[in-house]
C-alpha cells in the first residue's frame, strides 16, 4: 500500500508538472503518451502485440487522437484519422483472419477508440477552464476518483462483509464502495477549500477580486465521479481476468501499469467535462 500511495504521488506530481509549464502543447503530448502505453498494455496483455500491423496502427491512432481532437489540422481530422484506422484493421484482418478472430479484432478497435478519446477529456476540461483555476479543476477531476479506491480499500478491510462483484473483483465489497464514495465527497469539499483559501491568500489572479468555490457542488460532484471510478475499475478488471494477468504493466509501482493507473479516470473524466461545460463551481478571479 505504501508502494501505490508514492507512486500515486509521483502520479500527480507529474500531472502538476506539466500544468506548471503552462503550454497546452506539453499536455496534449502527455496525455497522447498515456493514451498510447495504456492501449500498448492492453495489446501485450491479450497477446495481439505479437502482430506488428496491428499493434503499430492501434498504437499510432491512439497516440494521434489527442492532436486531432485538439488542433484544426487540413486533412487530418477526426472523422479521417478514424476511418483510415477502421479501414487499416479490416485490411490487416484480411491477412490474418486465421490467426485473429474477429471479436479480437472488434476488443482492439474498442479500446484504441475509448482510450485516446477518454482521457482528451482532459484537455477539453484544460481549455474550458479559465487559466488560473484550471490546475486545481484538472486535480480535482482525477484525485477525487483516485482517493475512492483507496477510500474503498481502507472501508472495505475495516468493515467489508457483502462482496460487490464477487466473480469480477472478489475483494470490493458494498461496505468498502460506500465508504470510497464518502471519502470521495469528504475529500472533494476539502479541496474546494483548501484551494479557495489558497486563492485568497495567495491571489492566484493578480486582481483583488475575492475568490469563491461552490464546495457543496464539488462535494456531491465527487460522488458520481467516484461512482463512474469503481465502474472503470470494474471494467478493467473483467478484463484481466480474462487476460489471466493481475495488471496491465509494470511501470508504475504498487499500481501496476498506466491502464491500471488511470481506469477509473475514464469514466470520471468526459463526466466532469460534460458538467464543467455547464457550470464552472468557481466565481471571481
């Protein structure tokens, strides 16, 4: 446990050194990294890595997805990016139709197409949110899912009787799940005050204008993306079952790899933007 705290320190350490630099550039590369491991894990997990084609194209559109979402580039949008790469599967299915089956084929195209658009979330929440603030809201959106995982384990070791998914993750528990929601909640209020009275003290704006941060919306906000957490974690679970594998890589200690790392933020992610597009819980500044 010590081992996934650091290294989940380390994790947003990271994060807040790309936000520092300030380019929007830099966090697109980031995320376009983290979109391209993650879908490598899963190819080496379920053994399609061992087809180059495959592997190249999967890889390759998940890392370009970031940009092309990103930045109006002439014939090089969305809709070509992914018909070319739709295209490039049927074409490598052709060829190795007796060696990969079809639903194979299908799993690969879901998680190349998932992934990279998942996790761009992100960087729509990067530019939605006024320059100032837009740290804060980027480690509030992930730490919020985060800290319900470790919520849930500490809640589910101490009073865990009633198995959640028994079949999928037999350690969670209902108790444990309940207990990873409030912390989540507990944790979501506590940043939104930690940082408005961050923001006042500190005048993150450079104007005299009084910061304040709705941190009851942040509070019941935190529940539905811990909610969306448990479901992604859920789901990257069922897989490695079926894989046979306890995690998706090696890379980051005490959490395994990238897609174990940031599962959970799949789902929570494209939700807080959806909501950020609506309503920004911060006035002034």
């Amino acid at each position: 446990m010590v081992k996934k705290v650091l290294s989940g320190v380390l994790a947003v350490a990271i994060g807040l050194v790309l936000l520092w630099i300030d380019r929007k550039e830099v966090f697109v590369i980031g995320v376009s990294l983290v979109s391209a491991m993650a879908v490598y894990e899963i190819l080496g997990a379920t053994k399609y890595i061992k087809n180059i084609a495959l592997a190249v194209i999967s890889v390759g559109f998940s890392a370009a997805i970031p940009f092309v979402l990103n930045y109006d580039i002439q014939f090089l949008n969305t809709r070509y990016v992914a018909f070319a790469f739709i295209i490039g599967l049927f074409v490598i299915m052709l060829f190795s139709h007796k060696k990969i089956k079809f639903a194979e084929f299908s799993l690969v195209a879901v998680v190349s197409l998932c992934i990279p658009f998942s996790l761009s979330s992100l960087i729509f929440i990067y530019e939605i949110i006024p320059p100032q603030h837009r740290t804060f809201f980027l480690l509030y959106t992930c730490v919020v899912t985060w800290v319900s995982d470790s919520g849930a384990y500490f809640a589910g070791t101490l009073f865990g009787k009633h198995k959640l998914a028994p079949s999928i993750s037999p350690n969670k528990t209902w108790e444990g799940f309940a207990g990873g929601i409030a912390i989540s909640a507990i944790f979501g209020i506590t940043l939104g005050l930690g940082y408005q009275w961050f923001a006042n003290n500190f005048n993150v704006d450079n104007s005299m204008q009084a910061v304040e941060v709705n941190v009851l919306f942040l509070g019941l906000m935190a529940v539905p993306c811990a909610m969306l957490g448990v479901l992604g974690d859920l789901s990257a679970s069922i897989l490695k079952r079926e894989c046979s594998v306890k995690d998706f890589g090696k890379i980051l200690p005490g959490h395994g790899g990238f897609v174990d790392r940031f599962d959970s933020v799949l789902f929570s992610a494209p939700f807080a933007y959806l909501v950020f597009m609506q309503y920004v819980p911060i006035t002034g500044g």
